[in-house]
C-alpha cells in the first residue's frame, strides 16, 4: 500500500520514510477505528527510532501523544488507549518480518 497519502502507521505523521515488511494480521480496534493490518508498516524517522531501539514503551506514547493531539476528546481514555497501542505495537513486533526499508528512494 504505497502511495501518496501514505502515513506513519505508529503516529499517523505524513510522509513516513521507513517500511517494516510484515504478515498482514487479525483486525484491530484503536480509538473507534477499526481495522486490520495489511502487509507493511510504515514509520516516520522518530517512530522508526523507538522501533530500532525496541522502545515499545516510548513508541506507545508517542503514537497516544499524536492520536490525543488529533482527537483531545481521547484523552479521557487515554490509559485504555494507551494499552490498545501497546497491544497494538506488540503484535507489529510479532508479526514484522525483516528490517526497514527506506521509502523514498528518490527523495535525497
Ligand atoms: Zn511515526
């Protein structure tokens, strides 16, 4: 699912510059959103870092930070969010299946 509209699949930031090949898994259910993954992941340089460092933790808040800043009426939910990504994040971690590959190849 490469396109323009691509956005990090961790903080939803535009332009993600990473890709994390992975098996396409159950349906989930974050934030009234519901859906399933497809094949690939995409990062933003920042998520990608947390990634790389196995900082699940900081990659959760990260992506909670961004969603609450989207949608502040969240925030009362944020600990039941905060697991849901967690959760979330734990399963990209079981299911990825190599190491990222730069998107933009012809972006430098
Ligand atoms: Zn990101």
């Amino acid at each position: 699912m490469i396109d323009t509209d691509l956005i990090c699949d961790f903080c939803s930031a535009p332009a993600p510059a990473w890709r994390y090949p992975a098996r396409t898994f159950l349906a989930y259910c974050v934030a009234n959103v519901a859906g399933e993954s497809v094949g690939d992941w995409a990062a933003c340089d920042a998520c990608h870092k947390l990634i790389e460092a196995e900082d699940r933790k900081g990659l959760a808040q990260r992506s909670l930070d961004e969603l609450i800043l989207k949608h502040p009426e969240a925030r009362s939910a944020a600990a039941a969010l905060y697991e849901d990504l967690a959760g979330l994040h734990d399963q990209f971690f079981a299911h990825r299946i190599g190491t990222a590959v730069p998107i933009n190849a012809n972006a430098a």
